[in-house]
C-alpha cells in the first residue's frame, strides 16, 4: 500500500510540473508556501512545538525517508518528539538553503487546491555554548493540502542527503550577520527587502532571549514605526471625506493642561503629521510635566509623540471609534497585517516574542503595556510590516490627491531633507528618485523603514538592542539595495 501511494505521489509530481509550471517568486502563492515552509519548521522542528505539529499536519500525513523508510502521521510525529525534541542538549536544527525553493500549484476544475515544494535544506546540531555544527544536506518535496482557507502538509520526501563539504558547511550571509549581532551585544535582528513592489525577503537572525532562535514570525516591539501606520489610518479618513487635512481638531479634543490657548485651534492632521505642533516629544521632558507649546503650531519643525496622541484622541471622539479599531479596518485588514497590535491583547503570543537588550548585552525589563499609544510600541512582525510598506508603495488605497499631499515636502529640515505626512522625505537619488523613511528607537529597540516610491524598492530592519549604528551601517552599506548611497547622504 505505502509502494503503492509512493507512486502515486511521484506521479502526481511530475503531471502536474507538465501541466502548470513553477510560479514566480514574486507571486502570493509562493510567499504563502514560502512563509508556511519557515514557520512549519521553525515551530515544530526547531522550536518543538508539538501542538502546532499536530495541526499543522494533514491526518493523512506520509513521511518518504530515503534512509529511514516510511513513516504515517503517528510514526511521524513520535519521531519528532523522541528524536528532535528529545535532547535539549543536542537539539537537530534546519534551516532552508537560501533561493532553493520552488512551488508548483495543484488545480482541479481551475480551483487551487494544494501545492508541491521542492527545495533544498540543511540540518545542524545546536549544543549549549557550541557554533552550531552542520551535519547534512537534502533535498525535500512537500505537498501541501488546502483545507478550508488552512495550509495542511500531506506528504513529505526527504532524500539525497549528504554530508558536509567545504561548499556546504557554512551559509556565508547568515554566519556573517549573526557575527555581527554577537560582537555588538544585539541578540536579534529582523530584515525585510522588496524589490519591484513586492516583499521579496525575510529574515530574521539570531535569538529572541540569548537561549532561544528567533523564528521567522518573530514579534518585535518597534517604538516609532508605530507612527506611519497612524499617520494612514488618519490620511484613509481624509481620503474618504471623513476628516479634514486641514481641519481644526479643538472640536473634538482639548488637552487639558493647555487650558484656553488659542493656538489649539491650529493643530489640524497636517500640522500633526508633519511635527509642526510646537509640543516636545512627550510632556514629561517639560520640567512641569505637562503639555505645553514651544512654539505656534505650522511654523517650524519639532518631532513630537504627544503629537500623534493629541491626534488619537481626536480621531476617537470624533468616530467614537478607539485607535485599534480604525486602524484593523483601515490598515491592518487590506495591508494584511494579521499579526499586528498596538497593545498586548488575549492574541498577543508571548513565545515570540523579542526580548530588549542594552549596549552592553543585557536584558532590558519587558513592559507589558495594554492602551495603544498613536506614537509607539506597536508589535509586529517583520512579514506584517514588510506588507505595510508594499500597501503604501501601491497608494494605501488613497486618493491621488491625498498620496501627494503625503509625499509633498511639507516642511524643510535640511538641505534635501524634508518631511512630509507621516514619513521624512529625502531626495536629490538619481533619475528623480526619492525615499520616504523613518525610524524607531526606544532602550532595547532599534527600527529602520526606507520605501523608493518611483522604483517600488525598499527595506526593513528591526533590532533589539541598543548597539544599532554599527549593525546599521553596515547592513545599509553591505547588504542593502542603495544603502551606501543613501548612508552617505545621512
């Protein structure tokens, strides 16, 4: 009978490569596969959550060993358990090599209904305070069932392994980066890359403790990135005729500690976007701790959180709607961010979570806070906001009139320098390019967000901990699309 189905499978394999050719790297079904191929592994394999197997598992499930013969589903996973899972102290780890995967959709009757993977992968042993040491390399086949919206996996060949060879032992980008991170005392590091208007790449480095890997999905919290994705859920309301660019917010909220100043009525969504309220960053860096200007709004620049608040609560009262629901209509739904909150709610997975570090490698007390904040502490994932990031290169579902106003030079911080709605703006790139960016930085975090709105390029990266500059740096001039050119510029 296993014979029997082997056949079949092989088969199936090779009729339905006739029948529809590898989808492009760039398309949605590849990054789903892709994503459930990282996820799969990272939480059952390297991570040995048992649970997540057994669901993630089609209860039909064939596992095809070229050297340890065939397994059903139950077999399977008592392998696992006993021995992946068995022993802490010598625990198999895989990773898949890089840009060996290739995804191949199943149809019938024009409905996709599955897909087969191929790919190469290899496995290490990971001892306490010991490099991990490469063990083999394989190649792999998977075919996945679609089942009511769910990725299952159904079969599995594992075959051709090998040992390690001098081209094999190390995978150069990873160690090199991990390298980095260890020298600087910064445990993880997140990294996202799209290329021509697609989330092409991600990855994520190191740990999220010092003791455990950081998996694919892992959850950083990211300071003032959290102010972007405000700043569209604002500019959806002014694009659909429901808030006013220009529209005074005093009708709605009034700080109290500013008592009957006049210049409240000139805080409106632009002065806010673009840091032109006159408040400080937050109010307790005022020696009296409360909320006051340093200046009438619209005539200069000042990067302010408490502006971005000013602009929550506004927002709030004026919907009777709080900042969290705004933004999973307006934002996190058609950006298809499913893993994003600004707060540590009853889905908040804690296991994944990325713990903070300080310069000099130790842990930051994780704070778990449960309001939104407009202006920080948004958690995330580096796929999520990768996503966020492709949504605004494709206009965020704008009007033109509004994305212009966003990508206007709204004000002037330095030469080629600007702020627009949202996002500082920085030009004089060659062919009239221009980046759009910002970043994030709180104890433990460091956050980059750089979009090329004419080229549809762009690329994320996420730290948690407070050695940033260098990792920085070097990412931007050694790895990155333009990062020497735009670092040079900074």
């Amino acid at each position: 009978m296993m014979y029997r189905q082997l056949l079949t499978l092989i088969f199936t394999i090779f009729g339905t490569c006739l029948g529809y050719t590898q989808v492009a790297k760039t398309s949605e079904l590849f990054l789903q596969l892709k994503k459930q191929d990282s996820v799969f592994f990272e939480r059952s394999f390297n991570l040995c959550d048992l649970d997540y197997l057994s669901t993630a598992t089609h209860q039909n499930l064939i596992f095809f060993h070229d050297k340890g013969g065939i397994q059903n589903r139950q077999a399977f996973l008592e392998s696992v358990r006993n021995n992946i899972c068995g022993n802490p102290n010598q625990k198999p780890i895989r990773k898949r090599t890089e840009n060996s995967l290739e995804v191949f959709p199943l149809y019938k009757d024009g409905t996709l209904y599955g897909a087969i993977q191929n790919g190469v992968h290899d496995f290490y042993i990971r001892e306490p305070n010991k490099a991990d040491r490469h063990t083999n390399r394989a190649r792999f086949t998977h075919v996945w069932l679609l089942e009511n919206g769910t990725w299952l996996l159904k079969e599995v060949l594992s075959y051709d392994h090998q040992e390690p060879n001098a081209s094999t032992a190390v995978i150069p980008v990873e160690k090199e980066i991990e390298s980095w991170l260890k020298a600087e005392n910064v445990p993880a590091l997140g990294m996202g890359i799209i290329e021509n208007g697609q989330l092409q790449k991600i990855n994520v480095f190191g740990t999220l403790d010092k003791k455990n890997p950081a998996p694919y999905n892992a959850i950083f919290k990211v300071a003032s990135l959290t102010k972007p994705v405000t700043a569209i859920v604002a500019l959806k309301l002014v694009s659909e005729g429901k808030l006013g660019l220009d529209e005074p917010l005093d009708a709605y909220w009034k700080d109290p500690d500013l008592g009957n100043n006049p210049w409240m009525h000139k805080l409106s969504p632009r002065i806010i976007l673009s840091h032109q309220t006159g408040f400080p960053n937050w109010r307790y860096l005022n020696e009296s701790k409360k909320l006051s200007f340093a200046f009438e709004p619209g005539t200069r620049f000042q990067y302010s959180g408490e502006g971005f608040e000013y602009l929550r609560k506004a927002m709030e009262a004026k919907f009777g709607r709080s900042l969290e629901q705004l933004a999973d209509s307006l934002v996190f739904t058609p950006a298809k961010m499913k893993d994003t909150r600004f707060w540590w709610d009853n889905a908040m997975d804690t296991t994944r979570y990325v713990q903070n570090f300080d310069k000099y490698g130790n842990a930051h007390e994780t704070v778990r806070y449960y309001k939104a904040n407009a202006s920080a502490n948004l958690l995330t994932t580096v796929e999520d906001y990768g996503n966020f990031l492709v949504y605004v290169l494709q206009g965020a579902g704008l009007s033109q009139a509004v994305q212009d106003e966003m990508h206007k030079n709204q004000v002037k911080l330095k030469e080629q320098d600007y702020f627009g709605l949202g996002w500082e703006k920085i030009t004089g790139f060659s062919n009239d390019e221009y980046i759009l960016l910002h970043s994030g930085k709180d104890p433990g975090v460091s956050t980059l967000a750089v979009i090329f709105p004419k080229s549809k390029n762009g690329w994320l990266i996420f730290l948690n901990g407070d050695n940033d500059m260098k990792l920085i740096e070097k990412l931007l001039t050694e790895k990155l699309y333009l990062g020497a050119e735009l670092w040079n510029k900074k």
